[in-house]
C-alpha cells in the first residue's frame, strides 16, 4: 500500500483559508494513517484484472477513505460516542475543538466525492462510482446504521436487528470498495458477487471489532476500548464466548468463497483478507 500513501500525501486537502488550524485539522486524520482496508481491496480488484488501471483508480481508493475517515470523526464525537483517541492520536475534537471536527467532517464527505469526480475514467465510469459511494456511505448505507445504533443505544436489540444496523454501519462500505473495484475494472457481474462477499466480511469485521473491544487495551487497538457497554455490540448482546463462535463460523464461509475465486483474484486478495478474516483468533 505504499503507493497509495505516497498518492494520499501528495493529494492532501488543502484550503485557501484565513483559519490557523483549518487546513492542519483537514490534514490531521488522513495522515495519521489506519488501516487503509477499503482502498486496499478496492486495488486489489483492480491489480486483478488490469494493473494498468490502478493509478487512476487511486482516486476511487482515496474517495473512499475520506469518506471513511469522517465517518470516523464524527463517530467520535462527544455526541456520539465522545471518544478521545483515534488511529493512536487524539481525536479532533480533543485536539482541536468540537465544531472543528464536525466541519472537518462535513468538509471530507463531500470532498470525497469532488476528488473522484476528477477521477481519469469515462463519464459513465465516473457516475457509477460516486453513486456506489454515495448509496452506501449516506441514508441508506452508513449513515443509517450509525442513526440506529445510537438511537437504540441502552436499548437492547434483536441479534437479527443488530446484524441489520451494522450491515448499513459497516459492511456496505466495505463491500461498495469491493463493487468499485470491479466496476473499474469492467467487471460489474463479478461486482455483485464481490459485494455479497463484502457484506459478510463486514459484518465479520465488527464482530472482530467488537471483540477486540473487550479484549484488547486502548494502546494496542489505537482507540478507545471498553467503550461499548452501552451500545449494541455482538458482544454485549451474545457474549464473549458466542461472539467467538459467530466470528468462526463467518471467517470459515468467507475463506472458502475467497477459495473460490479465480486465480488472479485470490493472489490479490489472499494475503490481505486471510490476515483480516482470522484476526480474532490471535
């Protein structure tokens, strides 16, 4: 993923701006870095199936991580779960101020969209990727999973129900960075069977989050942990043990249907998502 970061830091946002920090604040989360998982499927989809394609596709990779990223910041927010580390950095509203990291937020968001607007692909191209992004990142994807857990928060959900709130939460992002890949590539038959997998290995990826939440410290996850009391979390609503066996029985699926992939695909992808797929286990 080194070619990605150098393209993130050459195409940090900017602003003309009279602000001191503004600009600095916009900067703060990108570069503090992450796991970078959407972006790397995203071009690892990409590297599959035609290689020459993964410059331009850097900027569909780099859209969905400013989406990702803001989502984060204003997840961390005192109005939400009032979180003061991120990425093993003060969050923005600590280092900063509260409307700081609400508008650097809001800014993110749609610059995301602007950036991939300027992507080098055709007009069709294009209007597909900012609609995958948007379906999944706003009312119906991302956003609505976020309204529902914290609507429900202190109120105890259906394992059912809470299997919906993430697959908008979390998953959709993450399977709509698998889609964008093959609709890049061309490919938007095999888009659809990405996204199914990317919905599974979202909801994979919570649980394993939720998990990591009770069994890791704040310094080894780079976040706040033990924080999920409150929320509905698999762990909080199945238990520990149950969580386990939830996360097992997703990470065994999933691992075979990567198994079934073509042979271009599964060299992509393998050395990401089995590390990815099996980090509860260690």
């Amino acid at each position: 993923m080194q070619n990605f970061e150098n393209f993130l830091l050459q195409n940090l946002p900017t602003s003309k701006s009279i602000h001191p920090t503004y600009e600095k604040a916009l900067q703060e989360m990108l570069i503090a870095g992450g796991k970078r998982f959407r972006p790397a499927l995203l071009l690892g989809v990409v590297r599959s199936y035609n290689p020459l394609l993964e410059e331009g596709a850097m900027h569909a990779a780099y859209a969905i991580e400013m989406l990702h990223t803001y989502s984060l910041i204003h997840d961390d927010l005192p109005a939400m779960d009032n979180s003061p580390l991120r990425r093993g950095n003060p969050t923005l509203h600590i280092a900063f101020d509260e409307v700081t990291a609400i508008l650097v937020g809001d800014a993110l968001n749609t610059y995301s969209f602007e950036f991939l607007s300027d992507a080098p692909f055709s007009d069709y191209t294009k209007v597909k990727l900012i609609k995958e992004l948007a379906a999944n990142g706003g009312l119906n994807g991302m956003v609505l999973g976020q309204a529902i857990d914290c609507y429900f928060e202190n109120k105890p959900l259906k394992i059912e129900d809470i299997k919906v709130l993430h697959t908008n939460k979390t998953a959709k992002l993450i399977a709509a960075s698998l889609k964008m890949g093959a609709v890049i590539v061309g490919r938007e038959e095999l888009g659809e069977k990405l996204y199914d997998f990317g919905i599974k290995l979202g909801l994979l990826f919570q649980i394993q989050d939720d998990i990591l939440d009770v069994t890791q410290s704040s310094e080894e996850a780079g976040k706040l942990t033990n924080n999920d009391e409150e929320k509905n979390s698999f762990v909080t609503i199945l238990g520990l043990e149950e969580a386990m066996r939830e996360a097992n029985a997703l990470a065994e699926e999933l691992t075979s249907e990567l198994n079934s992939f073509d042979e271009n695909l599964q060299d992509e992808l393998s050395p990401l998502l089995t590390q990815y797929i099996n980090r509860h286990r260690t």
